[in-house]
C-alpha cells in the first residue's frame, strides 16, 4: 500500500475545500447560469427580464447585496403558488415580472458597519411591474395587460400571514393583493 505525503494530503484538502467554498458561495440573481423563468408545470407559467434591468440594482447604492440571494426566482414560485389557487378549471396564466424594487434601500452613510443592511423607511415602497396574460381552456386570451404593484403604507399595514422574518414579505404581500382584487376580478369576469 502506497503512502501518500503529506503535501499530497495538503493539496488534496485544498482541492476539497475549494469546491466545497464554490458550490456555498451565495448565488446572485444576476448570475448569467441563473434561470430566467420557471420550469414548466401547472397552470401557471411565470418568467422574468434581466434582473440587472430592475430598479433594485440599478438604482441601489449597495449593488452586492441587492444583487445577493435567489430572491427573484422565490417571488416567482410565490406568485405562482399564489395564483394558482385563483384560476378556474382549464385556465392558464403567463407572468412576466418587468421590474421590481423591493421594499428598503441600503443608506451606506451609516458607516461600513451598517452598509449591507437594509432599512426599512417609508420612502421606500416595494414596487412590482408584471405582464400578464390569462388564458381560457381553449387557448383564448380572456385578459392580457400590465400591473404596477406598490405598497406606500407598506410599514403601516400587516402582512397577512407573512412571518414577520421572511425577508420578502413585502413584496410577496404586494403579489397576494395582486392575486386577490385584481386577477380574481377578472377571472370572475370570464
């Protein structure tokens, strides 16, 4: 049986632990790897523009953090979830989230201790533009058009159901109100 030395062992520990480093190191939404819309399955089909085109990044004064996180494709599973318990039998949704601002800013003025945190301030409402295009079971377009989501009393309000340490409860607030007096009104209507 062959001995291997110690700078073998050494090397084969770094090899280890640089791969283990590379698959946690946190995703970032512009990742180019990263998909842009969801696989196929339900009812309910949900896609997003370059999150480097969103008001999130391109107006951020902390571009690491806003940028940081699998935050786009969680508020597409959300809405998804969300709008499917909406839809009737046989029909079928397609969303495209155009922009998003999520609610809080970085303020780095507070110092370097205080720069990757995100405050809450009335100043800045979560804000979402979605497409979308509701669809009968033969196919038929029934309702197509775009929604400018905000919330301004977004800190005055409650979040439903929420859990008050989920970091997207805003926006996902944002997609629930959405689900519920603008898309159910117009199923309804069809």
């Amino acid at each position: 049986m062959r001995r291997l030395s110690t700078r073998s062992l050494l090397l084969a520990g770094l090899l280890a632990t640089a791969s283990v480093t590379a698959l946690a190191a946190p995703r970032t939404v512009t990742d180019p790897q990263a998909p842009r819309a969801l696989e196929a399955a339900g009812p309910v089909s949900v896609k997003w523009n370059d999150p480097k085109t969103f008001t999130e990044l391109r107006n951020s004064t902390n571009r690491f953090e806003a940028e940081r996180g699998n935050w786009v494709y969680q508020l597409a599973e959300y809405a998804r979830r969300s709008a499917e318990k909406t839809l009737q039998p046989g029909q079928t949704l397609d969303i495209t989230f155009v922009d998003i601002k999520r609610a809080g800013d970085f303020e780095p003025w507070h110092g370097p201790r205080a720069s990757d945190i995100r405050i809450m301030r009335d100043i800045y409402p979560p804000r979402i533009t979605l497409q979308y295009a509701l669809k009968g079971a033969d196919g038929q377009v029934l309702d197509q058009g775009e929604a400018a989501l905000r919330d301004s009393g977004f800190l005055h309000g409650s979040t439903g159901m929420q859990s008050s340490s989920d970091p997207l409860r805003y926006e996902k607030k944002l997609i629930d109100d959405w689900v519920r007096r603008d898309l159910a009104k117009r199923i309804a209507a069809n």
